[in-house]
C-alpha cells in the first residue's frame, strides 16, 4: 500500500514528458511562417498539422490503448516517450511537406497512449484525497509549455530555424526518457485487464460511454477545445491584425499568454478536489468573453489585456477536465481516459480545421466569435449536465483500485 505523501519525483518525471508532448503538438502555431517559407507551403496548410495529427490521434487512441492493456504501465509510458523521441528527430530532418506531416503522424499514434495512461499512473501515485493535487502537478507541464514551448519554440524559429526547434523537443524527450526508466515505478496492468481479451478491452472502451458523466465530460471537452483552437491555431495572424505584432513582440505575448496561463494553474491547482465545477463554469465564462472581444480590430493595448486573460482562464481548465476523466468513473480509468483523449483531439482537430476553413475563405476576423460560441455552450453544458466534476473519487475507491493493482 502506498504511503500518504506524493510520488512528487516520478510526478515531476510526468509533467516533464507532457511538456514535451504538448509542447511538440501545439509548436506549428509559432512556427506557421517559418515552416511555410521552408517548405513552400501556405499558412493554411502549416495549420492542418494539427487538424491530421489530431485526427490519427483520436482515431488511434481507443483501438490502441486497448490493445496495449495487458502491458506494465511504466513499461509502456516510455515507450510511447521513445516514439515521441524518434518522431521528432525524422521531423527535424523532414526534406518535403508531406514527410513532415507523415512524422508527425507517428507521433500522434503514440499521442493517444501517452494521454491514457499518463492520468492512471498519476492517480496510482497519489493517496487518498490528493488525486487533484496531483494531477495538477502533473499538468503544470502542460502549462510550462504554452509558457516555455511553444514561445520559445518560436523565437529559436526566427533566430536558428524551424528544424532546430523541433530538434530540441527530440533533445528534450530523450532526458525524459531517461528519467522515467529510473524515476517511475513498476506498475503493473489491473488484473481484469490482463485477463481481457481485445475484444472485451474495445467493447469496455466503447461502452464506458453510457456512463452519463463520462459522455457529459465529453461533450463538454469537444466544445472547449473546438472553440478554443478554432481560433488559437492562428493566434499569429490574428494578433498581427489587431496589434501588428509580429517577430519578437509575438514572441512575447505568447510568452505572457502561457504565463498567466501557469499562473492560472498554479492558483486553482488547490481547488481542484473542492468544488471544481464552480470554477469550471467560471474559468470557460471568462474564456469566453476574451476570445469574444478579440473580434473587433481593438489594437495594441486591448488585444494584448484580451490574449492574457484568455490564457489565464483557458489553460487553468484542462486540469479539470483531467482530473474529472479520472473521477468519473473511477473503476475504468484507463477507458474513461481514453474516451477523454479522443475527446480532446477531436476538438483540435475539428478546431483547428474550422479555423483553416474560415482563415482560406478569408474570415481570419470571425475566428473570436466562432470559438466565443462553442466555449459558451461548454460553460452552459457544465452548468446543467450535473455530476460532471465531483470533488474527489471516495477513499474507499481508491482502496478499490490500488488493491486490484497490487494483486498482481
């Protein structure tokens, strides 16, 4: 049995590798001029990296997790940190267009494993009471990398070239590789999913479903990460529209959006197994109206105060949404956050998509109030679809669990 202090070393080790993955999905955002002088290709285009990496990722997710079932957890968590390492070496050095979407799409293979099991593992790795703390721990990667990733990931762009910033992402996967072989502990597969067969371990996948909460989640999720990628998929146009930042000073506001963002994080982190859904319905309200202001022309000053609030409030939620895949149904964890992932990619993918069709038609000035609209039915949707966001799974679950897990 597990004692009542966090794994925080092997958490660190975790919120490192979502770092890295988030940061590595999200990074064509500031590269999208860079990569399309480069490669001969339209913005538009460099914007679909992330429509089809999102799609294979979706599509992906089920089915393989579900295969993957019987594997050690730890054992498979670096494995998918191992994918991600080669993935990023053959973008770095992708000679067309095509050979840089096909890399990626290795990487969104492993994507949807990666998510799955990152949030059981987090649980496993936390007592009774603090399954929020923790994943907010975990999550402060996700933060750190709209903070560090992906601005940065811009600036060595325009200073050193595209291909060096993703080759630091393989740079940077590799120590984490490294440090989850030493940090994590062995964590075997539940029982009832060794004894699965694959069949069984899809049809749990797909009928996890009916679990009202779950669905509610995912439906919740789809509408967020639609509305928000919709138009945060092309941030750089965008700002350089309203406040004719470009270069340097985008950069820094992106630098500033992933800053309150982390500050965000930081600040609800505590709240995450009291009341989420309170702060949930407040957080996506907030989203909301900033994204919504952004579609008048405000300049400089509004568009920089509107582009932080929106990263303050929208990059505090994911690790609600974590946190409730892993609560919801607390007894299918590994399924539930599977359904989840797909969730959430098929918001990206549909978003971002959105925003390529809207941007080509030359509606780049409507993308505000597209994404103000899906994320306000979210907020409307956590209101009235109850049970979404218990305060925390019972100790007597959790008991549940981790002895399934030991009796191995």
């Amino acid at each position: 049995m597990r004692g009542v202090r966090l794994n925080r070393p092997a958490l660190v080790v975790l919120g490192t590798s979502t770092f890295c993955y988030v940061t590595a999905e999200t990074l064509p955002v500031g590269l999208l001029p860079q990569i399309s002088a480069g490669l001969n290709v339209t913005e538009a285009q460099v914007g679909l990296l992330l429509t089809s990496y999102a799609v294979v990722a979706g599509l992906s997710t089920i089915p393989l997790t579900a295969l993957t079932m019987r594997l050690p957890r730890h054992k498979l968590l670096a494995a998918t940190v191992a994918i991600f390492v080669v993935s990023q070496v053959a973008a770095a050095l992708a000679p067309t267009f095509l050979i840089l979407v096909l890399s990626r799409l290795i990487c969104a293979l492993a994507h949807g494993v990666f998510w799955s099991v990152i949030g059981p593992i987090t649980a496993r790795l936390a007592p009774p009471g603090q399954v929020g703390r923790a994943t907010s721990l975990v999550f402060v990667g996700n933060s750190l990398a709209i903070v560090l990733g992906v601005p940065l990931g811009t600036a060595l762009g325009q200073w050193l070239g595209w291909r060096l910033s993703i080759g630091l992402m393989a740079v940077a996967g590799a120590i984490c590789l490294v440090a989850l072989i030493a940090l994590l502990p062995p964590m075997q597969p539940l029982p009832r999913d060794r004894a699965a067969s694959l069949g069984r371990q899809l049809r749990d996948a797909v009928l996890i479903l009916r679990n009202s909460r779950v669905t509610g989640l995912c439906v919740i999720t789809v509408l967020l990460v639609v509305g928000h990628f919709a138009a945060y998929t092309y941030i750089a146009p965008l700002v350089r529209r309203d406040a004719g930042l470009d270069g340097a000073a985008l950069s820094a506001l992106l630098l500033g959006y992933g800053a309150v963002g982390l500050v965000g994080n930081y600040v609800v982190g505590r709240f995450v197994d009291r009341r989420p859904g309170p702060f949930v319905v407040g957080l996506t309200a907030v989203t909301a109206v900033s994204m919504a202001l952004l579609a008048p022309v405000l300049g400089p000053v509004g568009t920089i105060a509107a582009v932080l609030i929106w990263g303050g409030a929208f990059n505090a939620i994911p690790v609600f949404l974590g946190s409730a895949a892993l609560r919801v149904a607390p007894a299918s964890r590994d399924a539930a956050s599977a359904v989840y992932v797909v969730a959430f990619q098929i918001g990206i993918g549909s978003g971002s998509f959105a925003g390529e069709r809207f941007v080509s038609a030359g509606h780049l000035g409507s993308l505000p109030v597209l994404g103000a609209v899906f994320v306000l039915v979210a907020c409307l949707l956590v209101v009235l679809w109850r049970g979404v966001f218990p305060n925390r799974i019972s100790a007597d679950d959790h008991r549940e669990t981790e002895a399934a897990a030991a009796a191995h």
